[in-house]
DNA sequence: CCTGGTTTGTACAACGTTGTAAGCAGCGAT
DNA sequence: ATCGCTGCTTACAACGTTGTACAAACCAGG
C-alpha cells in the first residue's frame, strides 16, 4: 500500500502543502502541527515518490558514473570511492558500465535516462572531443586522458610524470634493458601514448638508447593481454631485466608468464605497474606500481561536478591534477 | 535547450498526443505524419522526461542491484552480468553500495530513492527475513544464503554440495589434514555455515576426523584475512597438507602466507577457494576453485524480477538453484 | 480596539508525460 | 445521399509533488 501526501494531509487534518512543508523542513510550521503531521507519516509510512518531486524540481538527486568495466580493478575501487564521495552530496550513483566501445559510450554519455540524473562522471575509452561536443549541456566530469582540453571538466594525474618516475625507479635498481607492455596506437590509447611517453623520458635522463623491441603492445590491459605480451617478449630473444606494465593488470599478467617461462622476480626481471589495486599488495611477488589517489581522484570529480550543478553552471571547464606516489613492493624493491 | 513534446507538436503541426503516439511506436499513426514528427524529433533533439514518462506510468525502467562492496571481485563480477541480463529487458541497472552493515542494508532494501526503482535485487549480509518482511511489496530477488526461506524470490548456489565437492577433491588429492577458512559465527556469516557443512561433510565421506584446529575463521572475507588466518593456522604447529578457503579472495591470501612461510603450493599444501574471480587463473600458481555459474545466477535474477514486474506480482516466492562446477588448476590439480 | 507586521496555513497551477474518450475524416455499403 | 465503420487525430485529465500568491490567525504597540 503506497501513500500518497493527500493521504497524509487528510488523516492529520491538514492540507497537503503543509504536509510537504513538514516533509522539507519548511520553518514556519507551528510545532503541534508538525508532531500531528510526522505522527501521520509514520503510521502510514508515507515515502515521498521521487518521480514526481523530480518532475516538479527538475533534479533527481542522481548522478552516473560511466566506466568501460567494472570487473577491471580499478574501476571498481574508484566506483567504490565515487559512491562514497557522492554520499556526502547527498546524491545517489548510478553506475552504468559502457563497455568502452565508441557507440556505447556515446549512447551513455548522451542518453542515460534523460532527466534522469543530473550529472555524469564519466571515464571514456573511446570518445572524442567532437562526440562530447554534441551534448547539450549535460553537466559532465570526465576521468583520465582521452579527451584532453574538451568542453568538459576534467580529473587527471599526471600520466607522464608518474611513468617516468617509476620508470626512473626501475633505472635506480641498476636495469638497463627495461620493457614496457600495454602501447596502443589506436585513438583510444591516451593514457598509453602518455605512460610511454614518460617511459621513454626516463630512459633519456638515464642517457639509455630506447629500443622498439622492448616496448610490447596490448590491445585490452587485461591480466590475458599482459601475460600474452610478455610472452612475446620472451619469445623474441630480446632478454628484459625489468618491465614496466602500463597498469596492475598487465603486471600480474606478465607476473605469471615469467612465472611459467621460469624467471625470477625481481631477481632476473624486476616488475612495475600503474594503478595499486589491492590485488597487487598480495600477489607472488607483491607489485610495485604507481597508486594514483583514487579517493582523492573520486572525490575532486564530486566536487567538480557538484560546483557545475550548484553553483556556476557556466563556468569555463576546469583540469584538476590528483597526485599519485610510488608503492614499492617486491616485484621491484626500494633500492 | 531542452525540448518538450509541445515543442516537437508545435514544430510538427500535430497534437502533443500525436507526437507521444509517434515516440511510444503507436499504430496508427499516417505515415506522413509520422515522417513529419520524427523530422521534428530529429531537429529538435527532442528526448523525453524520464521523471515525467516514470510520474505517469508508474514505472521507472530502472533496477537497483544492492551489493556489500563493489571492489570485492565476485560482486564486481556479477554486477556485470547482471547490468548485461537487464538490458536484455530493457532495464537500467543503479547499482548500490550498501557496506554491509545491518542499518545499510535495511536502508537499501527499503528506502533506495522510492519509486524511483521497479525492483531489488539484493545481496544481504547482515540482513535477517525480519527485516524483509517489513517492506511493503518492493519486488526483490535475493542472491545468497542469508535469509533462508524469506518472503522474497530467491537465487542460490547449492554452497554444501560445491564445498562438499572440492573438499573431497583434496581428498582425493591424497591430503588428511585439510584445514578449512572463512568459518562465522556471527548471524551474518550463513554462507560460511553452509560451506562449512560441506567441508564436515567430505570429511566425514572419507572417514576423516573433525578438528577443531583446522578451522580458522575470518571476520571478513577479504585477502587480508585470507593471509592473516593462515599465518595463524601455521603458528600452531597444526600443519595441514591442504586448505578449503571459503572464496577466493581469502585464498589468494592464504597462499601468499604459505609463499612467505616458504612453504610449496601444491606439494606441501594444496589451497581451493570458491567464486572463481578472474584473479584466480593468474595468480602463481593459479587457483582451484568452485566457479558457480555467475552467469546464470545473473539471468535467473533478472528473469524472477521480470516475472514479478510484469506477469505474477503475487506469486508465491520461488527459490532458484544456478549449477556450479570445479575449476581444477595448479593449486590443487586434477589427480 | 484598531493597525500593521509577522507567522502559519491554504488553494491553485504547473512540471512533462500518457490513458481515456471522443471527434473527424474518408470510404464502402445501403 | 446517408449510414456506420475504420483509421487517424485531438482535447482533457491525471500521475504526486512543490512554488506562488494569498488568506487567516496571531501578536505587539498605539
């Protein structure tokens, strides 16, 4: 049995704005008909339906999260952190998963429940600038590199920094001959065009020629695509001393294919990643890796988003820079 | 700009009704008509209000999927299958964190924006049919053990057989001192009761003495503790030859205590989990397990909640069993 | 006891959509 | 021509809520 405020008016014997009054905490109520009101509410357990408040507001108090997969690792723990940081807003996730693919991603960045939710944090694989453009005005923070300097607020870390950084880091351990997995030429691959790029810094600082053969390509950067990549790596002769994933997937991954091809980590290869899932903090070995602050990462896109909705619907769109640390482990230990 | 159906009528030389016709897929609409609405449509980028199509209708479109904690691998696993099963019925899948704790839970189960889900589908820890009973009508499907016989519809795996199974398996292994982890006491922990039943059980299928000394519990299921119980079951000088974790996370820690306690997975101790998570088939060495159907689990869900929605609200409620099998790998392998 | 201001409560309309009932063509059969 | 039928379209009301405008009740000060 659902109640409706008529209800509710009718057996407190007030009207049904009043009623609505109490439900929002309206002030001028006196307190003998507040009590009368509320006391109605709970013997009817009247719940207010949320269609039409939002049909009457225009706001849902909803917001989406869109990301490609939420079996990949760190979509998940950053789904986990949205939810929370959107929490304290007062507003309620809805979690919609893209699959990555460009139609798919357009339809979610375009059509989720229209008057649905009031604004989208979204992580594209493989949108454009131009498709965003398209978008009249849905309130939108993206999340990582594909779409740099769009018409959209922006969260990022620093990709190129923090490659170059652990990659420095593997250079310190005294390896010369450093792979790297996860490359990608298609459009999509923004973040790897941007680890690589830090990658190859680092090995200039260190006055290391860069060599083509060492840096293993992944279509996917599943843990399939990253045991697939150090495989070939093996295969092909070229003996690495030290490889860096461009995330924690492809490491674990490239973990198990040196697993199976019978090298030791970190003796003879020393492994890095990027990202810091738990799973990396108990594997065999644990892994090194960049752990970008995801809460803090979560928590900026709230408030981009919530500063978009509430207060300055008009402002230019903002790039903010989450940091990140290194997180080192066995598979390649603190010097 | 947000455009109305009055816009597109007005555009378009019709009725809004016309126009609504021609969006909802009416019959009989003139083809001309119909051709002159959709050009408006088009022109205007015209898309309806949710709120106000959910307002009239009474139905939202929109699921609620409730689960403990989304970067816990199996539920990450199974949201997908789930938001994949749902838009097969053209539902829209907001996934919910409800942390686990009993007042979440009953948050969750009863207040998820009301009216603005169709249906439920929820996987309770702390939840007891007590708390189920006071909802008033929300369609729910319940996914694990927790309320047994509830008033709501029901999908489970047969966790006795499948512990029963793999235990049995070590058994065959040749093992005698299998240690079991993941036990609660705790009114939460009923899928670790059931699961322990099927571990006494193989025991006692092959003449194998109870021991209390083998069965360590963990306060939550997480690698962490995983690691943590078997440290503990080690420093007790009860050495066993095998391990029955309660689910995979709890075994990917265990076998990173037995890899720091320098001992061999399988030859000195074979460790099976339960859920096969995709972390299991890589991690060294990989993972034997009880891989329930997640699949299926997700299908049976969506298609009771289906049911109920749209066909049989009233149905008596039903209980559903999804098959499992034995993913055999390295850490407990086939004979 | 009136005045003027504040507090408290009400009536009505509106948000954008769809179901209902009814209107109006066009057409074949009387 | 007129009748009824079918096919297409329309006006109106309703879903449950809240904003606006206003009325009623109250209070203090003259």
């Amino acid at each position: 049995m659902r109640h409706r405020l008529k209800d509710v008016a009718e057996r407190a014997g007030v009207s049904v704005k009043t009623v609505s009054n109490v439900v929002n905490g309206y002030q001028h109520v006196r307190a003998d008909t507040r009590a009368r009101v509320e006391a109605a509410i709970a013997e009817l357990n009247y719940r207010p339906n949320l269609s039409a408040r939002n049909l009457r507001k225009g706001r849902t108090g909803v917001i989406a999260l869109a990301v490609p997969e939420l079996d990949i690792p760190y979509f998940a723990e950053l789904a986990r952190h949205v939810v929370s940081a959107a929490a304290g807003h007062g507003w309620t996730v809805l979690i919609d998963q893209t699959g990555g693919g460009p139609e798919q991603e357009r339809k979610a960045a375009s059509g989720i429940g229209d008057h649905m939710i009031d604004g989208l944090i979204f992580s594209p694989l493989a949108l454009t600038a131009d498709d965003l453009a398209g978008l009249d005005g849905m309130p939108m923070v993206l999340l990582g590199e594909r779409v740099d300097h769009g018409p959209a607020d922006h969260v990022v870390v620093d990709n190129v920094a923090a490659a170059r950084e652990i990659t420095a880091h593997l250079v310190g351990l005294g390896r010369r001959r450093i792979a790297a997995i996860g490359s990608q030429r298609t459009p999509e691959g923004a973040s790897a065009r941007l680890r690589l790029a830090g990658y190859t810094a680092a090995l200039a600082d260190a006055g290391i020629a860069y060599d083509d053969r060492l840096v293993a390509p992944a279509p996917a950067w599943h843990r399939a695509d990253g045991a697939a990549a150090m495989r070939h790596l093996l295969s092909t002769g070229v003996r690495p001393d030290a490889v860096f994933c461009f995330n924690d997937t492809l490491a674990l991954g490239a973990l198990r294919a040196l697993h199976e091809a019978g090298l030791r980590v970190p003796d003879d290869v020393a492994v890095a990643g990027f990202d810091d899932i738990e799973d990396g903090r108990f594997s065999i070995p644990t892994l090194s890796t960049v752990a970008p602050d995801k809460e803090r990462i979560a928590r900026l896109a709230v408030e981009l988003l919530a500063n978009r909705l509430t207060s300055d619907p008009d402002a230019p769109p903002r790039e903010l820079v989450a940091p990140h640390r290194l997180a080192l482990r066995e598979s390649a230990p603190q010097g």
